[in-house]
C-alpha cells in the first residue's frame, strides 16, 4: 500500500461491535478508503492521462 492512512480509526468508525474486523461495513469501508486514495494520488501525479490525452487529441 503506498498510501498511508490511519486503517484503525477506520475500524473504530466502521465496526458494528468492539473487536470488529472483519465484517462488511469495515471492508468495505476500508477498500473504498484505500482506492480512493489511491486514485487521487494518481491522478494529481499522473497530469495526463489517457482520457486527457485522447481528448485533447479530438479537439485539435
């Protein structure tokens, strides 16, 4: 994971008892949380992409 974010307090907002890792509101949570970092570290690094590109390419 390159992104860092604080996975326990995630687990602590999510979870439906205490202990709780492993149920669907915590997983999905946590997968959500981590692709959409993940996505915008990307994008904001990435300044063309290949949407950007080809789009520029359709209004020359």
């Amino acid at each position: 994971m390159s992104a860092s974010f604080d996975k326990q307090a995630i687990i602590k907002e999510y979870a439906l008892s205490e202990g709780d890792t492993g149920s669907p509101e915590v997983q999905v949570a946590l997968l959500t949380y981590f692709l959409l970092t993940e996505l915008t570290t990307s994008l904001s690094t990435s300044r063309l992409t290949r949407a950007t590109t080809t789009a520029e390419e359709d209004f020359s």
